[in-house]
C-alpha cells in the first residue's frame, strides 16, 4: 500500500439512541469498545446553558458526556419523554454545561492501516450539511469518519464530530484512490486550506485526535497522509496552504 503514497514534494494534480443507560446504539454490530477519551480544552470555563444541535446517529448519551450533564437533565430541560428520539438538526437545551468535551471511541479492528486528512473546501460546515452533501452526491451519508469544525453553524472551533461510519466502523467514501476507502480512517477539517490557513483550535484537536488513532491502531507517522498524496487523487486537498510539515512533526513523536 506505500506504492500509493506520493512523496510529499511531489506535485498533485490541481483540481479546480441508545437506550438511556446504554452508551451504544442497539442498531450497531459492536465490539467492546476501548474507554472513551476525552479531549478537554485548556481553558477553565464556567458552566452555563447551551444549545447544541444533533448530529447524525448521536445519541443522548453522548451528547451528556460532552456537557458534562446527565441525560435526565436534558431530557427535562427540553421535555424530552424519549430518549431514543432525537432528530438530525434538533436543537437542545443543555442546561449548566461544561466547557465540551470530545470522546473519541476507539473500538478494536484490524481494517486500518492509514488516516487521509481532508478539508471540506467550504468556509463553513458541520457533521449535519456534510452529511446533507454527501447523500446529494449518492452517499451513504458522511464520507468521513472524523470531522473537525471551524467554529461555524453552532459548532465550536475546534470541536470533533464522529460520523455514524466511525460508529458503525464502515469503509470511508472520501478517497477512492489506491482503494484508501477501504483501509484508511477519513477525518476531514471545514474550511478551504488553499485560501486559508486552519484555525490553531483545529490544529490542535487534529494532533490530539490523529496521535490517539495512530497509537490505539498502531499506525506510523508515515501513513498519515494527505488526499492529496495518495496516487491517482486528482485533488489539492487539503489545501496548498495546509501546514503540512508542521503537523507531521507535532505527531511524529
């Protein structure tokens, strides 16, 4: 599979839930999971009440792990009856939140042997419209596994979304070449990176995000790779003004 690794000087082709006491949704074949690891940002905040808006297959349980509150809590502040009820798009309540968390669930699978790091090439965007943009290209939903949001659309800057394939531990639908779908985790950060640079509070939760899958999976360095660099991506993703050597330093280690 290194054969299809394009050196990273070589110039790419330019191309213009659950039940509630459960954590895991009944509908997914499910190995047992690693523990959750959570991404904490530096900065101590006073807790106050939120609005949070549901991603696809995210489960109240999650979302109470984020916030650091119990699902009661939001079910009552929204008058919630059932927890396995809620809708992509929704909008909740989240009442005395934390500063948000990021749990990364990390499940046992021999599949992955590489991580493709993509931007969406949107000024904004969430788990939500990506999803919506997928399934108008035929998709089967979000392409990616991982998301890092830019700060827009009610999202944090900075924050992970899991995409229902992570969940579900799917092949990606983000880099057909050298057949990477099938052996390579996608994580994809919003914004275009040809025009701008990522924002330091994405760049940061990719470090933490890429070391945790490199060491659960036991993937080097040298296959995390950008779409750009897989031979035969007719693309500049993630953009020419990706800091490329940078990151690759900050999870060389």
């Amino acid at each position: 599979m290194l054969a299809c690794v394009l050196s990273s000087c070589a110039a790419p082709k330019k191309a213009i839930e659950t039940p509630i006491d459960s954590p895991i949704p009944d509908l997914i074949q499910q190995t047992t999971a690693a523990p959750l690891k959570p991404f904490i940002p530096p900065q101590s905040l006073p807790r106050t009440s939120t609005i949070h808006e549901v991603a696809p297959l995210e489960t109240l349980w999650r979302i109470s792990k984020m916030y650091d509150v119990t699902q009661q809590e939001i079910m009552h502040a929204n008058s919630l009856s059932d927890p396995n009820a809620l809708k992509v798009g929704q909008k909740l309540v989240i009442p005395a939140a934390a500063p948000l968390k990021s749990f990364i669930p990390l499940y046992p699978n021999t599949r992955w042997k590489f991580i493709v790091v993509h931007h969406t090439a949107s000024d904004i965007g969430n788990a939500r419209l990506v999803n919506l943009w997928h399934k108008k290209r035929g998709w089967e939903g979000i392409g990616y596994h991982f998301i890092i949001d830019n700060g827009t659309v009610g999202k944090g800057d900075g924050q992970i979304e899991i995409s229902p394939r992570w969940i579900k531990q799917m092949k990606g639908a983000h880099c057909k070449a050298c057949d990477m779908n099938e052996v390579a985790i996608g994580v994809s950060l919003v914004g275009n990176f040809s025009k701008t640079l990522p924002s330091a509070p994405q760049m940061d939760s990719l470090v933490f995000l890429i070391r945790e899958l490199m060491k659960y999976y036991h993937i080097p360095a040298q296959n995390v790779i950008g779409h750009r660099n897989v031979l035969g991506a007719n693309t500049e993703c993630p953009g020419t003004k990706f800091p490329w050597e940078k990151f690759k330093k900050q999870i060389s280690y």
